[in-house]
C-alpha cells in the first residue's frame, strides 16, 4: 500500500516539486562553467514537468472539482508567468546581477506555484479520485518525464529555441508520446495549439489502457539493463 501510494501522481509531482526547489536553491553556487549546462538542464526538465501537468492534472482538476475549471485555469496562469520568468533568467548573463535577481523571481515565484497547488487541489483530488488511477497517472507522468527531455535532447533544442513558445513546443512533443503509448490527448487539444489553456477544457485521460503498463516494465528492464 506505501509503495503505491509513493508512485501516484499526487506523491510524483509533489516530489519533483521538492527537487525543483532544490536545485534552485543549489543553482547559484554551481560553478560558472557548469552553470549554462546545470540552467539548461533545469529549464527543460521544469517546463516538461509544467507541460505533463497540463496534459495530466489539470484535466483532471477541471473535470472532478468544484470549481476545478476555475482552479485549473489559475495554475495555468502561473505556468504562463513561470515561463516568462524563466526566459527572463536564460536571457541574461549567469555572471550578471540582473542574472540572479531574475533566477530569484523565477525561484519565487516557482515555490508560490507549487504550495499553492499542493494546498489547494491535491488534498481535493485525493477524496475524488480512485487510488488506482492516482497510480496509473503516477507511473504516465514518470514515463513522460523520462521520454520528453530525452527526445528533446536527442533533437538538441534548446528550451529557448525558434519563435514558438516553449512550454508550447515541449507539450506538443509530450503529447507525441502520448499517442506513441495509445493513449488519448485531453479533449480539443492537438498538437500544435497555440492555446496554453486548450487542456483545461479537455476530459481526464483515460489510464484503464493496459498498454501503459507492459510499456513501463519494458522502460524499467531497459533501465534495469
């Protein structure tokens, strides 16, 4: 039951949302040589898990809460400032004041966001929704995690590469995946939407398909191996 319960997606999100702090927090005293590395790293890996959130959670907020649409659409909001923010920081010198004011903002505004969300839909969502589908989402999201930063790399784009916007772009590629794995985007939402909000408006991803799960113990051996 606590292994379970460690993998749903309430317990995932809540731990990468410590780690995120974490390497904020720890970003300011890496070497300047690392620094543009360790920053990209970052950058991709916070907008893939804002991405991933927009195809997995927020679907869900907006279609088993009250007020869920509201609710959903206010952590959108705050992934559209968080990205800016976040542009604001790759744009600038790391050796610069205005670098680290900026990441400063970027690290504030990122802890404001999560608390909030932690606080205001995760106790909800656990009332509301079957713990086996928490824990089916659980293991998606981690496999998305897994594969979007991969493909992204493998591509070699830059989080602030080409006039499309970045939380746009790494979405569309999460939602590449997602129809590579059968399963179904939230409803009105295709790839190569210009509208962040598209999701919130969508249905809960259906995770009754047993494909994930033989998909997730072949990534496993994989990794195993």
């Amino acid at each position: 039951m606590h292994a379970a319960t460690n993998q749903d997606l309430l317990h995932v999100l809540a731990r990468d949302h410590r780690r995120f702090d974490e390497r904020c927090r720890s970003f300011l005293d890496a070497p300047t040589r690392r620094g543009e590395r360790l920053l990209r790293g970052l950058a991709v890996d916070l907008l893939a898990h804002e991405a991933v959130e927009q195809l997995l959670l927020h679907p869900l907020v907006a279609d088993r809460l009250t007020n869920g649409a509201r609710l959903a659409m206010s952590r959108v909001e705050e992934e559209d400032l968080l990205e800016r923010l976040l542009l604001v920081a790759l744009d600038r010198p790391l050796a610069s004041d205005g670098f680290k004011a900026s990441f400063r903002d970027l690290h504030r505004h990122l802890v404001e966001h999560t608390d909030r969300e932690e606080l205001e839909v995760f106790p909800y969502l656990r009332h509301v929704v079957d713990r086996h589908d928490l824990r089916d989402l659980g293991r998606l999201y981690t496999t998305l995690m897994v594969r979007v930063p991969t493909r992204l790399q493998c591509r070699r784009e830059p989080p602030s590469t080409g006039e499309r916007r970045p939380l746009l772009r790494i979405r569309d590629t999460a939602c590449e995946i997602l129809r590579e794995l059968d399963h179904p985007l939230p409803a009105g939402l295709a790839p190569g939407s210009d509208d962040l909000a598209a999701p919130v408006r969508g249905v809960v991803i259906d995770v009754s398909d047993p494909t994930l799960a033989s998909t997730d113990r072949r990534t496993g051996a994989a990794n195993a191996g």
